[in-house]
C-alpha cells in the first residue's frame, strides 16, 4: 500500500487566526492547532459554527502554542464529541488552561449583552484539561500506530513549539508561530528539521521589525517622559508573554541598572498574575539570561515598587494611588479587560500618558488611538483623547520576513515544498515570492479547505 499523508487546511488560510490543520494516514486523522478565528463578529460566528470534519472520528490534538488563535477552539472539540489526548509542552498545557477559562469568562460577559451563547461550557473544558498530556522538547511521542511527532522550541512564547509530524515514512512540519529573535526570557528558535513538507506561518512575512537593541531604552525613555509629565502611564500589554516580557525588562532597569526612580508599578490583570507562576513553576526552560538572574535568586516577576491587583477590589483602590503610577494591563489591542476603565479615566488627561506595546490590528481601539482619534467611544461613553501616546512596536513575539526566511533553509537540507498560512492573502503572496528567489522552494500559499497530499 502506498502510505499518502493528506492535510487539510481548516482555519488560517489567507487570514492569521483559527490555526486548523488536519494530518489523515490510512489509519489516523491527527490535528494540530485548533485555535479561535479572531478580529470581527463574522469571525466570533466561524469560531461558534461547527467544524468542517466530526470531532468524534480525531486520535488526537497538538497544541503548539498557548495563543488563544492556536488553542481557543480545543474545549469545542470536546463539545462536539472528541476524546482524544491534547498534546502539547509542560508550560503550554498549563497556560492553554488558564487560556480555556479566560476565554469561557468572556464568552459568559458577552451573553449578557449580546444573544450569542458561549460555544463550550464548563464540562468542556475540564474535559480538555483532563485530556491534556504534557511532553518536552525533542522526544518523539507514538500517537496513533502509524504516526508519531516531536515538539521543537519555536522561541514565540513560552512554551511555544514548531512540530515534526512523521507518518510512514514521510515527514511534515508546522512552524506554530515562529518566534522574533532575542525574546525575553524565551530561548531562541531551534533550526528546522528535515522535511517533505513545511507548513509555515507568515504573519509578518511583508515587514521587518524595528531592531530589537534599542527596546529596553526605550521604555526607559518612555518611563522618564511619563513621570515628568506627573501623570499615569498605562501599558497596554497582553497578559500572556507580552506582560512576563514588560516584567523582565522592568526588574531589570530597577533592580539591576537603578535606571528608574521608585514609583508604585501596578500589574492589573488577574489572567497575567497567574500566568506569572506558571513561568515560575517551569524556570528550566528560561534562556541564557532570564536562568542566570534566576539562578541567583532574582525573582523577576516581584520587584520594589510593584503591586499586584488580582481582585476587583484591588484594581479599584489603584484610582486613588497618587501619581505619578504606572498601571500594566490588558488586553493588549484595548479590545476589552481591565485597561478599560483606566482608558476612561486618563485617556483625557493631558499629563498621563498610554504606552502600546503591540501590533494594533485594523478595526481595534488601539489602532484608533494609535492613529490619532481626537475622542473614542467606550462602553457608550464619548471621552476626548489628550494624554500622550507613545509606541514601541520591538517587542512583537513574532519573526518578521528575514527571521522566517532564514528559519525556512535553516535545517540540513531545505523542505521538499512549503506551503503558508496564517497571513493575509497580500503578505502570503509577497512571501511566497522572495521565498522562491531566495530559497529556492517550492511554495504557494495555502487556501481554506484545500487539501495537499504527500
Ligand atoms: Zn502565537
């Protein structure tokens, strides 16, 4: 019999969120990825609708990261009948747990005003988190009887991994999300392996990022600025990676380079405070520099001057804290979360400053303010925008175009054929196009439902 490796494209073609792939043997149907579709309302009713296969007949799932883009949509699966293992890294399988209940508490809020019930419950989800099998990098794990994989560290976010799929004989990678070079405390991008096929992300695949040297003098900057101003300085950060990532660089310009003064810094969300032990808990996998400040006992994530507010309460007494103050908090896009209510009370106020630390996507708040909106509507309310906004776009967890074409031929032979996803259409074709001058692949991008044999 000849051994054919199908994959289907079930999510992130020609668009970068809903990561859904599905590799078929004779014997075995595996996914890898099942994330959430993200961005508009079309989107949240693709993320609700069912899947264009039946759960019930899948071995397993793969979870390369703990985006929700890769994993939101995985207690869905248990709802539509799945029972198989979540594989996924020891840090992912603990973050994609706290992903799962933020994303179920946000489904909650939502009906409330709106008639869009959640897709899963709370059933679902213990159901996903009983199923999740914790492995660690480079050690190959037999799924079904004709098909095994091994996660490699893809230096996107903690935990993060790109995946070696094998199956009779024949070999399939998926990129996850392919980390930016020099990621605080994540280690860097492993080279690829061996591969007929490579089914690689190309978020950033028409873009170069700012260099990355000057990041940490720049908050130090921005810091300074806002503390003359006597105003708050609010960080917009996500509160998975980008949070951990503000963190570190905070320790470390205040207890190492006593390059700020002392002023009270308030981490206000309860998702990134959580997020934080799991860190903690799995310091093994920290780089170079982040393991050599733990090793030392610097704690990285508790500094002078910072206070965390887990509960509601809390989060409220930061209002009267005098300034000047810094308040970190989600989301990072000002799609929601509690950066909200601070946006109401200091987007007006001229000596208070917001700090973006993310790419602000078409159609967000963020991007309104970022592009200078005079005044925004939030929860109904017209407020004006006077405080001063400042950018600073080199802290993005992804590679750009040069990082994912040089990740692409890092390997020991090149892929047989690669095939994009999880970019716009305009970005993939670009990609697609310098990929083939320069590496010399085969490469096309990858189309919703299009199946590929191997
Ligand atoms: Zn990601």
């Amino acid at each position: 019999m000849v051994h054919i490796m199908k994959i289907h494209f079930f999510g992130a073609a020609g668009e970068v969120t809903g990561s859904c792939y599905m590799v078929e043997t004779p014997v075995s149907k595996i996914l890898v990825d099942c994330g959430l579709f993200q961005g508009s309302r079309e989107a949240d009713q693709k993320s609700h609708g069912d899947f264009d296969f039946d759960p019930a007949t899948v071995d397993a799932v793969i979870v390369t990261h703990a985006h929700i883009d890769h994993c939101g949509r995985v207690p869905l699966l248990f709802a539509r009948g799945f029972r198989g293992p979540v594989y996924a890294t020891e840090p992912t399988g603990e973050l994609i747990k706290l992903q799962w209940d933020d994303i179920l508490h946000i489904m909650e809020e939502r009906e409330r005003h709106s008639n869009m019930p959640p897709s899963y419950d709370l059933n679902d989800v213990a159901h996903a988190k009983a199923a999740i099998v914790s492995l660690p990098y480079g050690k190959l794990a037999a799924i079904t009887k004709d098909a095994g994989f091994i996660f490699h560290d893809a230096g996107h976010i903690f935990g993060s991994s790109f995946v070696e799929l094998r199956a009779g004989g024949k070999t399939a990678v998926f990129s996850g999300d392919i980390g930016n070079d020099n990621v605080p405390i994540v280690r860097e991008t492993e080279p690829l392996v061996a591969c007929d096929v490579l089914i690689t992300e190309a978020t950033y695949g028409d873009r170069t990022h700012s260099p990355v040297v000057q990041r940490r003098e720049d908050l130090r900057r921005v810091i300074i600025d806002a503390i003359k101003r006597g105003g708050t300085l609010m960080i917009a950060a996500f509160s998975l990676e980008r949070t951990q990532e503000i963190l570190f660089e905070l320790d470390q310009l205040i207890e190492r380079d006593h390059a700020l003064p002392r002023i009270p810094i308030y981490l206000d969300s309860p998702l990134a405070i959580r997020a934080n032990a799991v860190y903690r808990k799995f310091n093994s996998y920290y780089d170079e520099v982040a393991a050599a400040e733990w090793k030392r006992g610097n704690d990285f994530f508790d500094f002078p001057g910072l206070i965390v507010a887990e509960t509601s309460a809390q989060s409220r007494l930061i209002n009267s804290a005098p300034a000047p103050k810094i308040i970190i908090a989600g989301s990072g896009m000002l799609a929601g979360g509690r950066i909200m209510y601070h946006l109401m009370r200091y987007l007006s106020d001229p000596k208070s400053t917001l700090l973006l630390v993310s790419y602000q996507a078409e159609g967000t708040l963020g991007r309104k303010i970022q592009e200078r909106s005079h005044s925004v509507t939030i929860n109904g309310e017209q407020i004006p925008v006077k405080c001063f906004v400042e950018k600073i776009d080199s802290y993005s967890a992804h590679g750009d175009q040069e990082k994912l074409l040089r990740w692409m031929v890092s390997g020991s032979t090149p892929p047989g054929r690669v095939i994009v996803t999880h970019a716009d259409a305009p970005a993939a074709q670009e990609f697609c196009s310098i990929a083939e001058k320069r590496n010399h692949v085969r490469i096309e991008a990858a189309a919703m439902g299009q199946i590929i044999e191997i």
